[in-house]
C-alpha cells in the first residue's frame, strides 16, 4: 500500500537513481541496460536470485543463502578473471564459468 509521489521527489529521497527528461529515457535504457550486460553474468544471475528469494523467505534464512550463493562464486573463473583484470588494469572477459 503505497501512496503516490513525484518523480523529483523519488530523485531527491534516493528511491531513484536517475532523472531523465522522457526523450531522453531510451537512452539511458541503453546505457543502463549495456552496464548491466558487461556484468559478470554469474554474480549477475546470482544477485537476481537473492533479491528474488528474499521476497518469500525470512530474513534469516535469505542471509544464509546468500552466503553460500556468495561461496559458490567465489570458486568461479569468472572471479579470478575480474580480480586479474584488475591487477593488470584491463578489462575484463568474463566467460559466466
């Protein structure tokens, strides 16, 4: 049960991230959407599944899965390959192994 509110106020409270004139919106879709894709696609999915689980599960036990999801991709080449990159100031190639 919401009630309504002004996209400047949403800005200005931090509900949301960006402020865009309407014929400038496909835009910054492109740009968000484009960041979102060069993410590594593993850490991707697996923050996906997080917020997705947490809106059935209590608290408790969304943390505890976290933690393993969080495990589990520490174990990724993926994860190797980002701290790599970093190391030798590159961009990184993620492989979603």
């Amino acid at each position: 049960m919401g009630f309504p509110m002004r996209a400047e106020e949403a800005y200005r409270t931090g509900l949301a991230q960006w402020l865009v004139p309407h014929a400038e919106l496909m835009d910054q879709t492109r740009k968000v959407a484009d960041h979102v894709a060069s993410l590594p696609p593993l850490a991707t999915r697996v923050a996906k599944e997080s917020i997705n689980s947490g809106y059935d599960i209590p608290l408790s036990e969304v943390a505890h899965a976290d933690l393993y999801r969080f495990m589990a991709l520490q174990l990724t080449e993926d994860k190797t390959e980002g701290h790599r990159a970093w190391r030798e100031r590159r961009k990184p190639v993620f492989k979603g192994r």
